[in-house]
C-alpha cells in the first residue's frame, strides 16, 4: 500500500512537470556482508541529493538466540544537515559479534536494519527495514561476560540518549585538536557564564575583595579573582572527570541538606562582617606563622577555598557542553584531553568573574561614607545568596519570607521612612529613600505571599489576584507529573502508557536549572498545550541516592536538568533527549520536532 501510495504521488508529479523522485528502494540501497573477523559490515547506499537521519538508523536483532550477542555497534560521525544530524554520504556500520558462554559450532543469526531520509528535492520517506540473515561461527567469537554486556550496553544507551548538540561536542574531543578544542570549551565557558549558574559567585568574589578595604589595588585585586577563578575551575574538573569516569556525580553528594545549611551559615557570617560586626581575618597565631612566606598570602589561600566549594555548591549545572565532555571521558577513558577540556570550559565562565573582580579594585571608592554603603550592599547581596542557596531544602512559601525579611530590613536601612527636605528632590537621600519605598513595598508582598502559601516570588499576591487562575493551572500542570526514583516506577508507568508519549524530567531541588525549566518554559502556554499530548514523569534525583544513581546511569543521565522522551511503544526516543535550560520557543520547536 504505501509503495502504491508513493508510485501514485511520483505519477502525478511527473504529469504535472514536477522533480521526478526515486522509489525507496533506488533511494536507499543495504547491503551487510560477515568479514573473516566474524563482524557484520552494513552499508546504505545513498542515491544522489539523498540523506539519512542519524537518529532514525539502527540495528536490531531480528531473531537473534542467545548464543550470540551484540558487543558493539560502530556508527560513523554524522554532520548537520537542515538543522539535523544527518548522513548525506552513504554510512558504514560495524557489528562486533560476541557468543555467551562456550558455546561452538554455527548459529544462523538474522538483524533488523532500520533507516529513515529524505531527498533534496523535498521528499521525505516512511521509515524502512531490511532483514539480513547470516550463519556465525561460533569458535571465531570471542566470550562476552555478563559485566562486559552490560557495561556495553550502558555504554551505548549513553551514547544513544544523547542530543546532538552534546553529541557533536563529544565527537569534537573525539577529533578535533587539542588547541580547536580548549578554544571551542573556552567559548563554550563564555556562554555559560550568563547562566544562573554563576550569577550567584559574582557577590561572593566582589564581597571578598570589597573586604579588603582601601588597601586593595586593581593589581591584588586581579590576583584575588584569577585565584578565585582558578581554583573554581579545579573543582569543576576533578568533579567532570570522576562524573565521567566512574559516574560519582561528587558535585551533587556536595547538595545534601546539611552542606547547603552550613554554607549558608558561612555566607551570613561573612555578610555581618560586612556591616562591621566584626573584623573578619584569620586568627593571629596562623597570621604569624604566614609572615615567613608574606601575611598577604592568606588572603589568598581563603579565596581558593571559597571558589574552590563555591563551583560544587553555589553552582552545580549540568549543559550540554559539559555532559559533551563527560560522555567522552565515560567512554574513552581519556581523563587528560577531557580534563583539559572542563579546565578550558571553567576558566571561560569564569572570564566575566575576572572583569568583575578588577573592576571592584580599580573602582573600589576611597575610605569614608560611599564605602560602608559599598560594603553593605555587598552583605545584603551575601544574605541573598544564603537565602538562594538554603531555598533548596526549605519549603517555598518559606523562601519569600526570607526574602521579605531581608528586603524589609534593607528598606529601613536606605530610609525609606526618614523625613527628606521636600525643596530637593532629586538629592542622593531622596533617590535613596524612593528606591528603599519600592524594595519595602515589595518586600511587604513577598511577605503577604509567603503567610498565605504563595509559591512565585514574581507574583507573591497570587491569592489575591485576578491572575491567580492562571497560577493555578500552572500548580495543575505541575502536579500532572508522576514522581518517581527509582527504575521500577518509571518501568511500571511506561508498560502502563502504552499507546501514549512518555516525557522524563531528570529533576533535583538544588538544581537552579530545573525550577527555571518550571517557572519559565513549563508554563508556558503553547508548551503546556504540547506537552499535554505526553505522559509527564518526574525523575526525582535530589536524595541522589542508589536508586536514584541507578535510574540516572541507565539512561545516561550524569545530573539534571535532562529531558528524555519515549514513544508510544514504550521505546526511547533515540538522539532526542534535552540537556540543560531551554526557552519555551526552542523547546516548543523540539516537540513539535519529535
């Protein structure tokens, strides 16, 4: 029916003048042959002006027994091609064979090879199959043991739930120089570094360089940041290259709730001496053991560690620039290229820190009033950030009334209730005290939300507002996700929704991506439309737990946020899965995509 379908369709458009199309079969050409090593060499042919989907070929056991089993399947590098990652020349695909056991003599084996394309000229095929039967001796196959198979398989699924974004990065480390490659992640690092990811850091270095006082020098200044920036970027790459290699996400253990607690106490520590509570420095004996080598040093040695804990706390994301480089490292074992890579992406999210840290010392304001308000801007940035971070593990409505605490505060100290001569309006005090009105007014509604069970900071009045019913259907849309943590949940739901779509979000608490991914592109209305079309799942990985550890290594997952997608048959979506934050637009386009 369909081969009549498209004679019929070509006969008309060769009547009517139009570009004649190949039939399928003269389109698409494969062929597999057995080598001498007992591997299966499948070729597509491609007709000219003709492409493949990279994601839409594969290879299948047909009716393969259990004496034989696939050890690897080798696929060539695909490019991108109107938007996809595509074949235009024809590909080459190896099977490595392996036999369970000891088994000998002959086994007749037949594979399922599964292809998709188009022409240049504007046809898209159906997706086809072809079936290859072929007798394997036994004798010339190596044994596959029961761990090898899996860590085979694993290996390949990785590979498999890949987009092709992370997936191109990957190959780039695969291929590319190594100077192509630390310029590619140094820019890499330079779009990230407007991420939320690393807003959080830009007080924390400003604050310590502020605390230097009038000693500071744009020169000590440029020190204390590319220390700062340097020793964040050890962190990322020590905690990449254990990610990679043996799947400890050392970046996530870092985000239990009594890590995140105690760095939180440690940045309201480090705000109060900003408001001269005390004098923050190290105790004197240390001081006098530091004069030998300079007491200057210490300094630096406090701004290491900050930034050092300040990359595996403030800030763990996962991009996919970054999954691109674990994935290499999971499956070369190349622990040097692929650190070097991560060092290379760190130290260009670190660039604008850099720029920041310089500019706080060459424009730092000479000792006197403009001083402490400098000073104290940076403590209540400080006790934001402990609010940020400590929002991971404390409930919403919570959340605001901290901010609300902190914006109230901040208010009566710019103020905002004094009495200012009314003949000067536009005087520094006056402008000071309309700003501090604004904060408070705010930080009223933040507090009005927060008692009455308000969730979004950037509506705190949604009981009270007309817009209330739109919030409300984004609490529905929320809460139409299934959660679960652990492989057998999410089995027990797909085998339940056969027939249905099946979207997977890889979610955590602490993850800042994740609640963007909610707040902004899940509720968007177009995207909920779509997204209504899917079976919604939640994967829950903040307890980071075994089961939570087990679900993200079967997929591939090395830290949130991730987006899976599965078919109506229950089968994942292969190349199609979403690494990192998108906006609603783009993430509207990649449903529709699939």
């Amino acid at each position: 029916m369909r081969t009549l379908s498209l004679l019929l369709l070509m006969s008309a458009m060769l009547f009517a003048g139009l570009p004649k199309f190949l039939m399928p079969d003269e389109a698409f050409k494969p062929s597999a042959t057995l080598n001498d090593k007992q591997q299966i060499e499948i070729d597509i042919e491609l007709a000219k002006d003709i492409y493949l989907y990279s994601n839409k070929v594969h290879v299948r056991d047909s009716d393969l027994e259990d004496a034989v089993v696939f050890a690897e399947v080798k696929k060539p590098v695909s490019v991108e091609h109107h938007e996809e990652q595509t074949y235009i020349e024809s590909p080459k695909i190896i099977v490595d064979l392996a036999k369970k056991g000891e088994a000998s003599g002959s086994q007749e084996i037949s594979i399922e090879v599964g292809y998709q394309g188009c022409s240049e000229q504007g046809l898209c095929y159906e997706p086809l199959t072809k079936t290859f039967s072929f007798e394997i001796d036994l004798d010339k196959l190596a044994s596959a043991s029961g761990e090898k198979e899996s860590a085979q398989a694993t290996q390949e699924q990785v590979a498999e739930t890949l987009n092709s974004e992370s997936d191109t990065i990957a190959q780039t480390l695969k291929e590319g120089s190594i100077g192509l490659i630390i310029l590619s992640f140094l820019g890499f690092g330079l779009l990230l570094a407007m991420t939320p990811c690393v807003f959080p850091m830009i007080p924390i270095l400003s604050s310590v360089i502020v605390a230097q006082g009038e000693n500071i020098t744009t020169r000590k200044a440029f020190t204390m940041s590319l220390v700062y920036v340097l020793a964040m970027s050890v962190a990322y790459t020590i905690a990449g290259v254990l990610a990679g290699m043996f799947g400890a996400n050392l970046q996530a253990a870092f985000q239990t709730p009594w890590v995140i607690v105690v760095f939180s106490l440690i940045f309201v520590a480090l705000s109060l001496s900003m408001f001269d509570y005390y004098e923050l420095q190290m105790p004197q004996f240390i001081q006098s053991r530091l004069n030998n080598v300079g007491q200057k040093q210490g300094g630096y040695y406090g701004v290491a560690l900050m930034g050092f804990f300040s990359a595996l706390i403030v800030g763990p994301c996962v991009a996919a620039p970054l999954a691109g480089a674990l994935i290499y490292i999971g499956q070369t074992g190349d622990a040097l290229l692929g650190g070097i890579a991560l060092f290379a992406l760190s130290m260009g999210m670190g660039v604008p820190l850099l720029l920041i840290g310089v500019s706080a010392g060459k424009f730092m304001p000479k000792p006197g009033a403009w001083m402490d308000a400098v000073k104290s801007i940076f403590g209540v940035m400080l006790i934001g950030v402990a609010i940020w971070m400590i929002s991971r593990v404390i409930p919403e409505s919570v959340t605001m009334l901290l901010w609300s605490f902190l914006l109230i505060a901040t208010a009566v100290n710019m103020g905002a209730f004094e009495s200012v001569k009314s003949e000067c309006p536009r005087c520094p005090k006056s402008i000071t005290k309309s700003i501090g009105i604004v904060i408070f007014l705010y930080g009223t509604a933040l507090f009005l939300g927060g008692i009455t069970g308000a969730k979004d900071p950037l509506n705190p009045l949604e009981k009270f507002t007309a817009t209330s019913q739109v919030l409300s259907a984004q609490v529905v849309q929320e809460k139409s996700f299934k959660t679960i943590t652990s492989i057998s949940e999410l089995d027990a739901i797909i085998a339940a929704s056969k027939g249905q779509k099946v979207l997977l979000d890889f979610y955590a608490d602490w993850c800042v991506a994740c609640k963007e991914l909610e707040h902004n592109t899940f509720s968007d209305a177009d995207v909920k439309a779509k997204m209504s079309e899917f079976v919604l799942v939640k994967a829950d990985v903040t307890a980071n737990g075994d089961q939570e550890k087990a679900l993200s290594k079967k997929y591939g997952v090395f830290g949130p946020p991730a987006i899976l997608f599965f078919d109506e048959s229950g089968a994942l979506i292969k190349g199609r899965t979403v690494i990192g934050y998108k906006d609603p637009k783009p993430f509207l386009d990649h449903l529709n995509n699939l």
